[in-house]
C-alpha cells in the first residue's frame, strides 16, 4: 500500500486549472452537471422532499368568508433520501519524469485535468442511469427519425412539450430536451427538419444547426446533446466503445439552475456535501518520498438523486424506433 505524507496540501491552483477545463472541455463532453445540477448540503445524508404534481394545479377557494376568515391549503410532499458517496482518484507524477517533459507541458495541471475528466465521465454515468431506472412512462415517435423522408420529429416533440405543459402547468420555455448524439444528427437530417430550416433559418445547413437553433424552433429551454462515450472493456482488452446515454431514447423535463432550493421543480440534483468536499472538485497534493514522486489527488462527496412525483413524473420518455 502507498504510503501517503501527513501534509496533504490543497492546492486551489489547480482548482482553477479544473474549472478553466469546465468551462471549456467538460461542457462539450458533459451533460450531467446540467440535468443533475449541484445542491450544497451541510450534512452527508438526509431526507430531501419530492414536491407532487397535483399541489401545482389543484384550484383553492381564496375567496374570503362573511365571518372574515380565510380557507387554509396544504401543500402535501413526499420524502427521499440521501446519503454521499466519496469518488476520488490519484495520479503519481514521478520527479524523473516531470523533469524529462518539463519543456513540453505542466505535468501537475495535466494530471488534475485527467483526474477530473475520469470523476466526471463518472458522474455522467450515475446520472444517467436515473434515468434508465427511472421508470418512466414510454412513447415511440410516429416513425423512426432514420426515415428521413418521411419521420416528423418536430411534431414527436412538440407533443411531449404539450404533454409536460397539460400535466404540469409549465411553460414550454422551462422545458429542456435531453437527446443522445446519434438522434440528434438523424433529427437534423430529416425532411421536415430540413424545410423548417429553410424559411426559418435561410442560409444555415441544416445538419450542423447548432442545439440553440433546434431549442428556439420548439420554442424551449435548451437541448442538451448527449455525447459522451465510454470503454466498457478493461485494460489490455480491445476497446468496446460506448454511448453513457443510450441511443434511442430522449427525454422532455424541467431542469432547474446551479445550487437552486430544492423546492424548485428540477428531476434530479447532485447533492453535494460541503463539509468534506467544499469545491468542485478537491485538488490536493502529497509527497510519496518511497517512490520518488509527488501525488496528485482529486475528490468529491455526492449523491446523485432524482426529485419526482412517483405516480405522475414530469418526464416525457421519448424513443426512436
């Protein structure tokens, strides 16, 4: 077993290397920092409420009564729980080796770079799997948007939209598309996509209209493409690659913004303990003098949740077949 120094050191510079990558690499690769955004918690495990679909529409008498009194409401919720896992790596950079490459690029900033893809290409699978064990009700589109001529996945759309609106209230603009790559790129291939683009938009190839262009033509939120892939092999194994979210399947839902209360309507949130882990992630560094070489470590503390109403969830399962 490595022998780790008792002067762990955080190092904040390499903090803000991890969030320059945010802002730039991760958020092209990524999307689970957005369907499942971050919710700081003071404590590791907990109960969070699940707000019901049935308090938002409900019609209350608000008129007041002769004798001056007012009619009270409750709002009912249910409960889940929460408890955070710790997800960490480290990455040893030995001091022969940091010299030999010293010219060519920043051995310590690379490293937490790498650590942090790997932590995120985790997380992106976490989040995902909410959503394959979600449960959710299911509808095909009309037919299959590989049938270019004839598919109409603008109307698929914009009736999931209508249904989340009906059953929820919402407007269609708090409404986000979640779309693996590969049903994206056949969206946009189609015919009726094709003469949208025409009139709407003149002069931009429909094949690379940007996820803006096709959310402002279903008149929501935002598209989130799903992109993601990963080796499901292990080393020394010839690669099998893999999409993290499934090709086939979409979803519609409401998505709230970073560190929203939880009250806020939102399918799924990373709670994030903040006693153990209070950045995003933690970058440290410690001395392995027995192996002659310096170590870099990133962590986080988080629990990957969804928040819906278990009867009537305000996701519209989509599928592509």
């Amino acid at each position: 077993m490595d022998r780790e120094s008792t002067s762990v050191i955080i190092r904040p510079d390499l903090q803000a290397q991890v969030q320059e990558y945010d802002a730039s690499g991760a958020v092209a690769r990524f999307i689970g920092r957005r369907v499942a955004p971050i919710f700081r918690s003071a404590i590791f495990s907990g109960q969070y409420p699940i707000f019901r679909r049935a308090d938002y529409k409900k019609m209350a008498d608000s008129r007041r009564a002769d004798d001056g009194s007012y009619n009270s409401i409750k709002a009912f919720f249910g409960q889940g729980t929460f408890t955070c896992d710790e997800n960490g790596l480290k990455y040893p950079i030995d001091d022969a080796r940091r010299r030999k490459y010293a010219s060519l690029f920043d051995a310590e900033a690379s490293a937490s770079i790498i650590l942090w893809f790997q932590l995120l290409l985790g997380h992106e699978y976490r989040v995902s799997q909410l959503f394959s064990g979600g449960g959710f009700t299911n509808t095909n589109v009309a037919t299959a948007w590989s049938t270019a001529a004839t598919a109409v996945p603008l109307t698929d759309l914009e009736t999931g939209i209508n249904s989340l609106c009906d059953k929820w209230g919402v407007a269609p603009g708090d409404i986000s598309l979640i779309i693996p790559r590969v049903d994206y790129s056949e969206m946009l291939k189609t015919s009726q996509v094709n003469n949208k683009m025409l009139y709407t938009y003149p002069g931009v190839q429909p094949s690379l209209a940007s996820p803006a262009i096709v959310a402002a033509m279903l008149g929501i939120k935002e598209v989130l493409v799903a992109a993601s892939v990963y080796d499901s092999k292990e080393e020394g194994i010839a690669e099998s690659n893999a999409m993290i979210w499934t090709a086939g399947v979409m979803f519609l839902t409401v998505l709230c913004g970073e560190d929203a209360p939880l009250d806020e309507t939102s399918v799924a949130r990373t709670i994030l303990w903040t006693e153990d882990s209070p950045d995003i992630p933690v970058i440290e560094s410690y001395r392995d003098d027995d192996r002659r070489c310096d170590i870099i470590r990133a962590r986080v503390q988080t629990d990957e949740i969804l928040l819906i109403d278990d009867t009537n969830p305000f996701v519209y399962q989509l599928t592509n077949t």
